[in-house]
C-alpha cells in the first residue's frame, strides 16, 4: 500500500505540517547535532471548518416542475448560493449551499427555461444555523404569499427591488403562512396532512407524488381576481373563490374540500403519457401510428360511451389535433402533466373536467391546449387503466370569451390628442369576445349576427356583425344596445372585439397605479359600443363612475346567441330568431387596469417607437424591435395597422420565432403612410404574447 499527502490530508493533518515531516526524514533530522534527539513542540490542530447552512425545497405546481431554474437572493439582491442558478430535478428537488455572507431576508425564484409556467416565488425571513438545512418550497401557494406582503401585491418586486425585499417582516410573514394553513385546513386533513403543523412554504413533499401537499396543490389553484390572490378548488367549482389572508385576518375564509368523490388526478396521466409516446413517433408516421391511439373518446367502446365523439369548437379530433401530428416540429415533444382547472360532477357519472395540456416542441417553443375530457365508466383497461377520455366542448362553432390585458403607449404628441379625439398611454382590461365569421374556421352559414350576454357585459347583450372586407376571422362590436338588425345586412367598419371594462391613467409611476375614467361616462349615452358605460347596466352616468371588476369573477359564464339569413346575399333579411344558442365560460379573471403595470412587460426601444412617431415615412416593410424581459410571456405574432385618407393598410399577423427579439412585416394591399399631425393618419404596432392560461395580453406602440 502506497501512503501519500492525501492520506494526510484525509486524517486531517496540515498540509504543511506534512512537508515539514518529510523534509524532516530527508535529512535524518530529530538530532541537536550531536546526536541527541530534540524535543519539538507539538502541531496544533486546525480550527476545524463550519459545515455550510443548505435550504432544500421543492418546485411544483402539483407537477413538479422539473427542470426549474432556482435562484435565492438576499436582502442586497446577491445570489445566496455557492451555485446559482440551481436546477430542480425530475421530482422538482432543488438544494442550496448557503453563501457565508448571505443575510437575510431571501427570496427564491423558480423560473421554467421552457416557459410553460409563469416565475413562481418564496420567502425565508431567517437562515438556518451552521450545519444544518432548512426547507423552503416555491409554488403557486408561496407566490401567493409573497404577493400578501409586496407592494401592490406584485411578488416579482421583492425580486427586482432589494429595498421591497429587505423591508419583509420575519413575524409578518409568519402571520400569514399561518393563516393560509387554516384557510387550507379542511382541505390538508382529507389528504392526510395536520393542519396544526402544516406549512405552506416549510412541509416538505415530493412533486408528483400526489401526496400530501402535493396532492393539497392538485386541486387547491391560485389566481388573481381584481388585483388580489384567491385560493379555489378546481375539484369544487361551485364554491366561490377565497381571498389569501394577509397578517391581520383573524379568521380566514377556508378553502372548500373535493366535491369529486374518489377522484384522483392521476386517472388523467393518460393525457401526459399517451401523447408523450405519440409524438415519440416520427412525423413521417405519427399519423397512421397505433401510438396515438386511446385518447380521444371515438377510440372508446361504442356501447360504454353511447357512441360518442370529439367535438372541439367546431372540430372534431382530426381537424383538432391533425396539424400538431403533421408537424415535424413536434417530434419528441414534452408534455407536461395536465393541470387541472375545473371539475364537474354529472348525474349520469360522467364527470367531466377542463384541463390545461402545456408541452414543449422539440425546439422547446411552448405551447398548450385547455381540453375537455370526460368519464364513461367500464371503459378502463389493463393497459389503460382510467375511464376518462378526450371527449370536447361538442360546440359546433369556434367562439370564446379571455381575460384581456393590453400595454398602450400613445405617441402621438399630447396637443394634438385631445384635437384627433384619442388617448394617452394606458392599461386597459377587459373581455375578448371571438365568434369566427362565415368561412373563416368553424361558423355557421350565412351567418349575420352574435348576441352575447354575461358578467361585464351591457344587460341587452353585446350584438358582433361582420366586419366586410376587413382581413380578420372574427366578428366586429357592433352595438351595446342588444339589438339585432332585421332588415338587410350591417357590416362593421372596425376590427374591434374587445370590451374594455377599465383604463389606467397612465403607464409608468403613480398613475399607472390609478383608474382614469372611461370614455364619455358622464354623458346620458355611451359614445363607444366597445367601453363599459354606466347606463348599459341600468346605472346612473356620472363622471366619478368606474366599473367594478368583482362583477366578473373567475369561470363566469356567458351566452351567445347566433342569427343567420337564408342565403349570402346582404339584402336578405336576418332571421330574428337565434340559429344556435350555447354557453361558455371565461377560463381566468380580467386583471385591473391599475394592477397590470405589475405584470411582466418587454421594453420596446427608442428606434422601434420611433416607427410610430410624427415624422415616421412611408414604408412598405417594418422592422419591430424589443428587449426581452426574461420572466415575460414570449411575443407569438407582431402586426402593424395603419389608416390614411379613409383606407386601412394592415400587415398580416406575422409569426415570431422563439428567443428571437425583431421581426419584419410587410404592407398588404398598399405601403404603411408616413406619419403626420397635418392630418388624420395612424400607425400602431402591435406585440401579441404567447399565453398559456387562457387569457389575451398585447401591447402596441400607437400614433392616433
């Protein structure tokens, strides 16, 4: 056996200490000299090294997120930990050597490389000793209760803002953890968990496991409504939503338990599985693949399940899913395990529930899809062991009501808005309305007219037409007064389908902060069909009039009412009775106006804006530009819109590819007018973001 200065070093002797012994035997030393030996002093031992502090956690919605990129930063906005970022593993474990110098408080940051879930948040007001580890998971649940102590409930600030951060109270935000498990406690104890000794952010679970809190955060889902967080129960629908509690509630509203039964959300892993093993096929032969069978319910037992099959806004399973088995893009695609979003218990026993698919192509752009499946019993198998099937809306026509959240940067200068009658920079929120026209995807023929009524809406309904030769798919506002035209045709000359229900004063500093009041609210009559309006709800016009957004809660539900005439010609009349009537539900809450700076925005810069600025020449191609802000949705599409001398000139709604940060678009029909306060003209730009819960959000850079 060889002894070397590893040996050494392993017993814990000096390294100096061990040249000086060797040099010592290379001389035959331990003599004066004379050949009497000498006495040496003995070696002290080293101060003995302090084990590192270590925080350990789990990242997870319910799924693990695997692959998080995890980073705690301090008071001072310092990385914590020896490695930064970490990387959460397949069960969304992640551990943290703590620096020396930490100090506390720190906030964690879990973030998704792939973007298929928003940056998620935690707190820990204090460090573990020496040695010792402590557990800090990041969730929905935590980013909850960041939100309840950030300046306007933004938990994203206490990551940017060191000052917010340091300004974290250890006993306050104790006090809320507290108080969220005693919101939760009904629902901790049917999964096992005591509520006395739960902690939302300290408990430690395994992700994935559907245990314990990882069960508790299957069903439990948080969300924004009007600016605050509440806590739901996908598994019991009809319970109203919660709000968080903050420090000072002194006795929180408790979270509903499952009204499912037996239900477990793993009886819709096949979801995950079966398309993993599908698009593990080849594009070449995905199509004809046996991979891909077992998912849909036309692949179900005919006598179990009444000869069902798959009906999606207009499409059945084909024309549903034909274009992500045709695309080579999705070879290997990653899926994500289905979040689930609402359940609903049925009579018969066939349950239905909606949930939110997200994947990853092969080059890792993100994606999803919100589906409906249903329960047929004795459909299950040895080889598929759930009675749950893709089964759709079984709606005929494609049409839906989002949240909408757009970022408005006037540029037209300030003197001559109040004369071009627009106005300055804003937010404005509000519902996306989309009803799909007479050929332009799943519709109905010769259709006229939409009528829609629900929550935010004017109490006669909302009334969609055509809107002529306008490039779109969708139908146009048309009027706010419920009123359905019977004699010939009316056409919209806009592109309108949103309904703003707020706008915020400004875009940056305090009144970004603030409501301005909506257009001509004072006025006996509305001036735009398209803006909420006091008398649309049988209210009084009054100047100091805003809309109040608890009026439209998560889920709420809505009616439509479709009107056709007999043939194509315009002159026909409109058949005053509905064609086809349906309801849907808005999948996620409007956001306020004067809580959307808080949402994550890229930056555009000065060049790119100043394609939209007085002096901007004609042009038949423009190059958009921004910044990107890495915890911000990823731009999809960009277009630009213009109007000169009564005619529109639009771009088509041009792709964006991921991680990319400019893109061209071209004129259509004509160039994009130079731009000039001499006259009437306009130009917006327009950034769409990929949103994957539901919702719409954009921003535009606009002259006029």
């Amino acid at each position: 056996m060889t002894w070397s200065t590893d040996f050494f070093a392993r017993s814990g002797i000096a390294a100096a200490s061990v040249t000086a012994l060797l040099a010592m035997a290379a001389c035959g030393g331990g003599s004066d000299g004379g050949g009497q030996p000498v006495a040496t002093a003995p070696v002290p031992a080293p101060d003995p090294v302090a084990a590192p502090a270590s925080i350990d956690g789990t990242v997870a919605t319910g799924a693990a997120l695997a692959g998080a990129a995890v980073r705690i930063l301090d008071r001072t906005g310092a990385d914590s930990c020896t490695v930064t970022p970490l990387v959460a593993n397949d069960k969304g474990a992640f551990s943290c050597e703590l620096k020396s110098g930490a100090t506390p408080p720190l906030v964690l940051l879990a973030t998704d490389p792939s973007g298929l879930r928003n940056p998620m948040v935690s707190l820990m007001t204090a460090l573990p000793t020496a040695g010792t580890k402590a557990t800090a998971n990041i969730s929905p649940l935590t980013t909850a209760i960041a939100a309840q102590l950030a300046p306007n409930k933004d938990p994203l600030s206490l990551v940017n803002n060191p000052a917010s951060l340091a300004a974290i109270d250890g006993a306050t935000l104790q006090a809320v953890r507290t108080n969220v498990a005693k919101q939760l406690a009904a629902v901790l104890t049917s999964v096992g968990l005591d509520p006395a000794t739960f902690d939302p952010i300290s408990t430690p679970f395994v992700g994935g496991s559907n245990t314990g809190a990882d069960k508790m955060l299957d069903q439990v889902r948080v969300s924004f409504e009007n600016g605050s967080p509440v806590l739901s129960n996908t598994l019991n629908p009809d319970a109203p939503p919660v709000p968080v509690a903050d420090a000072g509630t002194t006795t929180p509203a408790t979270v509903a338990t499952s009204a499912a039964g037996d239900f477990s959300v793993t009886e819709l892993d096949f979801l995950q599985t079966g398309f993993t093993a599908c698009f593990a096929v080849p594009s070449t032969s995905r199509s004809s693949s046996s991979a891909c069978d077992g998912l849909v319910v036309d692949d179900a037992p005919a006598a179990q399940t009444g000869n069902a099959s798959y009906l999606h806004s207009g499409l059945n399973a084909s024309g549903a899913f034909n274009g992500l088995i045709a695309s080579a893009d999705m070879d290997g695609a990653r899926f994500n395990r289905p979040e689930m979003l609402r359940y609903t218990t049925q009579q018969n026993g066939r349950d239905e529930a909606v949930v939110n698919l997200r994947f990853a192509d092969k080059n890792g752009v993100p994606d999803n899809r919100i589906l409906v499946v249903k329960k047929f019993e004795n459909t299950a198998t040895a080889a598929r062991n759930t009675n749950w099937w893709l089964y759709g809306n079984q709606r005929t026509v494609n049409a839906y009501v989002r949240a909408s959240i757009r970022r408005q940067e006037q540029l037209l200068p300030a003197a001559f808005q109040e004369q071009f009658n627009t106005g300055p920079s804003r937010y404005q929120t509000g519902l996306e309305i989309y009803v799909a026209r007479t050929g332009y995807g799943p519709s109905l023929p010769n259709l006229r007219y939409a009528r829609v009524k629900g929550p935010g809406l004017p109490t006669a309904g909302l009334v969609f037409a055509d809107p002529g030769d306008l490039p779109q798919s969708w139908m146009s506002i048309l009027n706010a007064s419920g009123t359905i035209p019977a004699g010939a045709q009316q056409f919209v000359p806009n592109s309108t389908n949103i309904f703003n229900l707020q706008r915020s004063r400004d875009i940056t500093g305090p009144d970004a902060f603030a409501l301005r009041a909506n257009p001509s609210i004072a006025q006996a009559t509305p001036g735009f069909a398209s803006w909420a309006h006091p008398s649309m709800y049988g209210e009084t016009p009054s100047a100091d009039w805003r809309f109040d957004l608890s009026k439209v809660p998560g889920w709420s539900r809505y009616e439509f009412e479709l009107f056709t005439a007999a043939d194509a010609n315009p002159a026909t009349p409109t058949n005053l009775t509905p064609a086809l009537s349906f309801a849907l539900r808005m999948v996620t809450p409007v956001v306020p106006a004067a809580y959307a700076a808080t949402q994550q925005w890229h930056t555009i810069p000065d060049s790119t804006r100043a394609l939209a600025s007085n002096g901007a020449p004609e042009a038949s191609t423009l190059t958009l530009e921004w910044q990107i802000n890495p915890y911000a949705e990823r731009i999809e599409s960009v277009n630009v819109y213009s109007f000169a001398d009564a005619r529109t000139v639009n771009s088509a709604s041009t792709p964006v590819p991921k991680g990319v940060s400019s893109q061209s678009v071209t004129a259509v029909g004509g160039t994009f007018p130079a731009l000039t306060t001499s006259k009437f003209v306009s130009r917006t730009l327009q950034w769409r973001y990929k949103m994957l819960d539901g919702s719409y959000k954009d921003q535009t850079e606009g002259f006029n």
